[in-house]
C-alpha cells in the first residue's frame, strides 16, 4: 500500500503543475508503484488470489492509460516509459 509520503513523492516527481493528480502520467506512475509491491507481495504469498485478481486489473488500467497517452501525447509517451523504465 502507498503512504502519503511515497504517493506525494511520486505526484510532484510526474505531476505538469503544482496539484497535478489526475494527469495520465501521473496515474501511471501510481500504478506502476502499487503493481511493483503487488508483485513483491505475490512472490511470497503465491496462493493469495486475491491479490492476482487485483494485480491483473492494475496492469490493465494502466495499459489502457499508456494507449491513451501514446495517442494524445507521443513525446510524453516516450519519455514516461524511460523512466518508469517500462517496455513497449
């Protein structure tokens, strides 16, 4: 789970402007950190459905918003995979 901290960190690291919360790179980078503890989380607790149920449905929310973004915005597309240091 995401503390205040960890999340604020992550929206002023990808946010366009001060309060910048819902833009779609900084969803992704939200969700890019809870899909990484899940998938921690899953390495030692293999038989937790619950959890895989939940990851699969963070991976993809976070493949629709990436098609979203390569559509709307390819340059900032690009560059948020770098960082993230996602695959095409």
């Amino acid at each position: 789970m995401l503390t205040k901290a960890k999340k604020a960190e992550i929206v002023s690291k990808y946010e366009k402007h001060p309060q910048d919360t819902g833009h779609s790179g900084v969803q992704i980078a939200l969700l890019t950190e809870r899909i990484r503890q899940a998938s921690e989380h899953l390495k030692t607790h293999r038989k937790d459905y619950g959890s895989q149920v939940g990851l699969l449905k963070m991976v993809g929310a976070r493949k629709r918003l990436l098609t979203y973004l390569r559509r709307t915005e390819p340059q900032e597309y690009e560059k948020l995979l770098k960082q993230l240091e996602l695959r095409k």
